[in-house]
C-alpha cells in the first residue's frame, strides 16, 4: 500500500497523459521522479545483454514504477512504456527525496513496498525463467493469464514476457493448437485444455 502522504503528493503532481505507446523511462537513464498510474495499463521491461527484451511487469491503476530509481537516485532498471491510452502522476524526486526523509513512517512504508517488488522478482525469476524449456515457460504464462489478457496479447507479447523469439512462440501455438490444447477466439488464443496444456509442458 502507498503511504498515504506519498499518496496525497501523488494526487497533487503534474498529470501525465499518453496515448497509444509512449516511453516513460528508459533503462538506464537518471530517474526523473516516482510515477503511478492512475489509468491504463504500463509495461516494464528490461533488455538483456544479448539485446533481447524481456518483460517483467505489466502495471495497472495505483501502481507504482520506478521506485526503486527513485529512492536510490540511480539510474532505472527498466524501461516503461504505456501499453494504451494513459493518465500517470509524476512526483519529481526532490519531492520524493524530501517526503521520505521528514516522515520515517513513509520511509519505512516505502521500504515495505521494496521488500514486496524484490518478492515479486524473486516468484517471477522461479515462475518463468527457471523453466528449462521455451515450452514450459509458453504453457505457463497461458494457464496463468486470465482470458482478457490472452485476448490483448499477439506472438510478440508472449515472446517478450517469457524471454524466447517471437517464432518459437508461433511454432508452439502451432503444436498446442493441434493437440486441441489451445484454439483460436476472435483473433485471439483460448485455453480449451488446461489438463493437455499441462501434459504439453512435461
């Protein structure tokens, strides 16, 4: 939970409104403030050494990105980029600095907040990229996303969130679908067997 003066500072900041994809941060750049997403959907992502991109969160209203960056005044971890139209605040990190140094409640709620982002990654690390294989990781990001997130999310975006190219995803779907695992839905992918995607990922 956002402390609730950090809270009220956010609800008191600039307004930021995107539409379509636009890019909040880049990895690697100096941290410019806190941003919380007041509406739509926000991708974070991280680009490997081998130039492969990865993402690790999609993040929705009241959440929090770059927290991290902010607090330590190091430059990000992860890109942002708004996956459709967006409003996001902006606390600068003067601000952020300034809060957090005269409440220690919010200082410590803040370090609460790190605690959970840092179990977060650890679960996914365990989750996705501790699989041994491209088919392990594709069966479980379609048994755990709901079916409105399958609908949203073409070869690319699979590819991207379990870390593989976008053609291994196509040829997988191809196999799932034709052991009547998966199907087509309006465009979109529908888990017709979780028991046969599981058997799939054996």
């Amino acid at each position: 939970m956002i402390p609730k003066r950090i809270l009220k500072a956010l609800h008191h900041s600039a307004v930021v409104e995107r539409d379509g994809h636009f890019t909040l941060f880049l990895q690697g750049e100096k941290p410019i403030g806190l941003w919380m997403v007041e509406s739509g959907r926000l991708c974070v992502s991280r680009v490997s050494n081998r130039g492969r991109t990865v993402v690790l969160d999609v993040l929705e209203a009241g959440d929090l990105a770059g927290l991290a960056a902010t607090v330590a005044a190091m430059p990000y971890e992860t890109s942002a980029e708004t996956a459709e139209p967006c409003r996001l605040r902006l606390l600068p990190q003067a601000d952020f600095a300034r809060l957090i140094e005269r409440d220690a409640g919010s200082a410590l709620a803040v370090a609460t907040l790190l605690a959970g982002e840092v179990a977060a990654a650890h679960r996914w690390i365990g989750d996705t990229m501790l699989l041994r294989t491209s088919r392990e990781r594709l069966v479980n990001l379609l048994l755990s996303a709901d079916r409105d997130e399958l609908a949203e999310l073409t070869h690319e975006d699979l590819a991207n969130r379990i870390g593989i190219s976008r053609e291994c995803v196509t040829r997988l779907v191809q196999t799932f679908k034709a052991a009547g695992a998966i199907a087509p839905d309006r465009g979109a992918l529908l888990v017709r067997s979780r028991a046969i995607l599981k058997g799939l990922a054996a």
